[in-house]
C-alpha cells in the first residue's frame, strides 16, 4: 500500500487555499495512466507524484489534473515540499524537485515555504474579440504570459466575475497554454495589494482556488505597476481564499506562503 496525504496550499488554516493530493515517493515510476486514474478519482486540481533520487533533498515532481499532465504547479509544489518536510521528516533544508519547467527549490521559512519559480515572459496584446463577453466584464489591459492575464479596473470586478467558462477555451493566442485566463486588479488593502482569479478549462479546471503559477506572470506586471519587488496576492476564489507574497529575484520570482495537512491515509492498489 502507498500513502497519499491532502494538504490546503497557500493557506495558513484548514479548508483555505488549494486541495493538492500528495503521493509517498516512487522508488520507479508508475505508469502514466495509472497517475493519471488516480488523479481523477482524488478529482482535485492537481495529484503530485515524486520520486526519489540518490540525493535526499532532490526529487522528480510531476503533477496531474483530473484530466492531463500540467508542466508547472506551483500548490501542488508547496503541497510536495510540506508533505516530505511536516509529514516524512526530511532532514534537510532546501529541496529541488525537477520537472517538466526545469528544476524548482523549495526552502523552510520561519513561517511557511519559499519557491523559487521562473518568470514568465509578458507581452500586451489587444483584447481579442469576445474576450470581454466570455468574462463579462470588459478589461483595461491584457497580456500573453504562460496564461493570458486579463487586468480589470478593480478589485470588485474580479470579486463578481461570473464567466462563460466554456468559452475561455478558445483564448490563448500568444499565450504559453491554452484556453486558461487569470484576471487581476490592483486592490489596496492590510492584507494584499492585487486581487486575482483564474479560470482553467484548457487543463480541465473552471476555477482553481489557488495557482502558483500564475505568479511567473502576475509578479513581474504587478510589481512594475507597484514600483517595488514586493507584491501580495489575494486568490479570491469564492468561499475559499489563498494569499501569496512574491519577491522578483532576477529571472525568477520567490513565492511564498504556508501549507496544513489536511487528510492522510493508505492506497489499496
């Protein structure tokens, strides 16, 4: 039997953030459909599967929707890091997991978990035809960055986003990945400095609770827009929440927050 845990990522309490659904570490990897089924019956946004390496601090990472493989996750990567450090004990202090998006690291703060990601490229585009419609609300700017980035006139407005979800499939153009949309806005406040969401269909998730790769995107605009590297994102995914800071280091961006476990138990398979 295996163990699989459920940890909130981008939370600091349970049922925030986002559900990641972590494997104990493969010695071999399984097969591509086996990770796949059972991706789709934890039907969470992202399954993490890892596997060992001779070095204790290094992994493979892998991660898989309900219905594919992704090339980057970030709560899924957090969720990975909490798992071998709260869960296995790992004794070390910074790990790297490779991926499909080259190697990524991970560090212990005094609170929370610190990635370290690539920054994505950003472009600004027109808003392509029936953009607005699909989202229902008609943006002040958009980019084409992994995902298109949709920039709103203000917090509210992506708070009451009610989208075509089905219709963000066919945007992208530009885009590192298909049918995939995050809108944003600048929204002062004690807790945060932007507030976004993101709409998945193209990977299979209408809305997902908390993505840390958008921050490849969103940190480099937002802090340009800001004028400091600094920048606090609020995920206000309805009902749920997730709050992310990020730090620009270069070509890479530092995210960071924190992570609960929610559920573990035991494989039968």
């Amino acid at each position: 039997m295996m163990r699989q845990w459920t940890i909130d990522a981008f939370a600091d309490r349970p049922f925030m953030g986002n559900p990641a659904a972590v494997v104990e570490p493969f010695a071999v990897w399984p097969a591509d459909d086996w990770m796949q089924a059972l991706a789709a019956e934890n039907n969470l946004s992202e399954t993490a599967f890892l596997l060992r390496s001779a070095d204790p601090a290094r992994f493979d990472l892998r991660w898989f929707t309900p219905t594919t493989e992704v090339p980057l996750c970030g709560h899924a990567t957090l969720a990975s890091a909490h798992m071998l450090w709260a869960e296995l004990g790992l004794e070390v202090d910074a790990l790297v997991f490779d991926t499909l998006s080259g190697p990524l690291s991970v560090r212990r703060l005094d609170r929370g978990y610190e990635l370290d990601f690539p920054i994505d490229p950003l472009t600004r585009i027109g808003t392509p035809p029936g953009l607005a419609e699909a989202l229902g609300a008609e943006p002040l700017e958009v980019w084409a960055s992994r995902y298109l980035i949709a920039v709103m006139a203000d917090g509210a407005t992506v708070r009451a986003l009610r989208p075509d979800v089905g219709a963000l499939l066919a945007f992208g153009e530009g885009a590192m990945e298909q049918g995939q949309v995050i809108v944003a806005a600048l929204d002062p406040g004690e807790d945060q400095d932007v507030v976004d969401r993101f709409f998945g269909p193209g990977c299979g998730i209408d809305e997902d609770p908390a993505t840390g790769s958008t921050r490849g995107g969103l940190a480099p605009l937002f802090a340009d827009k800001l004028g400091r590297p600094i920048v606090r994102f609020l995920q206000a995914f309805p009902g749920r929440g997730a709050r992310f800071e990020t730090v620009l280091a270069g070509e890479r961006v530092l995210i960071r927050g924190e992570a609960v476990t929610i559920m573990d138990g035991h494989l039968r398979l």
